[in-house]
C-alpha cells in the first residue's frame, strides 16, 4: 500500500493511504520522535498537540489559552511566541485536520467499478469523521470568530465536487449541454451538502433517531453511498 509523508508539522512517521486517523492521538504521537529537532519546533509541537486534545476536551467555547498552556506547564508568554491567540490555534489544528483527510484518502477508485470507488471514499471519509467528532464540534464556535475556516470549507466542497464531476464524465464520455452540466453539477453540491449535513446530525449533534448510528459505521457508509450513487452516478451504469 502507497504511503506518503506527513507535513511538516506532523511526525516524520508515514500513514497509509486511506487509514482512518485521530488527529488528537496523531499530534501526541508525534512528540517523542522529535527529541532532536530544534527547541521552537518541539514547542511549537507541543502547543499543538495540547490545543487539540483541549478542543476535544472543552469545544472552542471551553478553550483558553491558559488551558493550553497549564496543560504543559508552559508560561503564557511562550504559547504568543508561536500563536497570536487561541482562535489562530484552534485554526491552525483544523486546517490540519482538513490537510490530513485530503492527503491520506484513499487513492486508485478510478480504477474500481462506480459502486466500489464510492463505497471506498466513504468508508475512508465517514471514519475520520467519526474518529475526530469531539475535535469537529468547536468547528462551528470556532467559524464565527475565523470566517476563514468556513470560506476554506468552501472552497475544499467546490474543488470535490469538480473532481466528481470529471469523473463522472470520464466515466460517462458522452457530450453534454452548459445545462447538463450545471445540473450535474448541482446535484453533487446538493450530495455534499446532505453527506456533511447527515454526518454532523449523527456524530455532532447526536439527533434523536440517530443513536444507533453514531457505533454503525458501515450502516451509514452505506446509506450515504447509496444517497451519492443515485443522485450523481446513476445514469453512468443505466
């Protein structure tokens, strides 16, 4: 299996291509390997991992820049060396955590059937969604003091949804109207927009009906491939 480094501030260590992973343990596991890496590095390491393992704690409402820093017994002074405030921290964990799920996904679904390659990214997106519920709550609180983070969320959708739509056309080679495509296009937004939606109410919001769901990971893999199925690829297998 394909494996590819971490980013510069995570561990030198490889994941492989679509393990699931929980940024919280990641970060944390990273520490001991960098005994002899510059002192800023390991401190600003350090910070890091305290922040997200307290975002998960407390949520973006609960976090403070004092409870990173008791946390590991670091002075306040040290934790402004590396980040303006806790909103840049708590940011600059998200975006990590939004980098990490891009980079180790799952790789070779062109090459699978339709329903395969559907059911292969969702396994990979619905447990990183749900390995990283607790950190994912603050990400609401966290996008009305960093209006940055919800225009990447953006931006991160559009560029998906383009991905899909070429594969569906590379699948599907036929010629289509303006029209045709802005209506397929549409129809992946609209997958988007239910998938994150579904997951959120399951894994943040924990709605009342969807208890069971939040320890059946497969049971929801398969309604949300069924739903990206029949609104987008139906027509390439009919």
């Amino acid at each position: 299996m394909s494996k590819v480094p971490l980013p510069a501030e995570q561990p030198p260590a490889t994941l492989a291509l679509g393990t699931p992973f929980h940024l919280v343990k990641l970060l944390e596991e990273r520490l001991p390997t960098l005994r002899l890496r510059p002192k800023r590095q390991r401190t600003r390491a350090q910070i890091l991992a305290a922040t997200a393992r307290q975002l998960e704690r407390l949520g973006y409402e609960g976090l403070t820049v004092e409870s990173i820093t008791e946390s590991l017994g670091m002075a306040r002074g040290t934790f402004y060396l590396h980040f303006r405030d806790r909103s840049h921290a708590a940011l600059t964990v998200l975006r990590l955590y939004h980098t990490l799920r891009s980079r180790f996904r799952p790789r070779g679904g062109s090459a699978l059937p339709v329903r395969d390659a559907i059911t292969q990214f969702n396994t990979y997106y619905v447990a990183v969604y749900a390995r990283n519920a607790q950190l994912l709550l603050g990400r609401e609180s966290l996008m009305r003091d960093r209006q940055e983070l919800a225009r990447r969320g953006i931006r991160l959708d559009a560029m998906w949804a383009e991905r899909v739509l070429s594969d569906v056309f590379r699948r599907q080679p036929r010629r289509r109207s303006a029209e045709d495509k802005s209506q397929l296009l549409l129809r992946i937004h609209g997958a988007l927009a239910m998938t994150n939606e579904l997951l959120r109410q399951i894994y943040l919001v924990r709605a009342v009906g969807l208890e069971g769901f939040q320890d059946n990971e497969q049971a929801v893999v398969t309604a949300i491939s069924d739903l990206w199925f029949r609104i987008v690829y139906a027509e390439v297998v009919a």
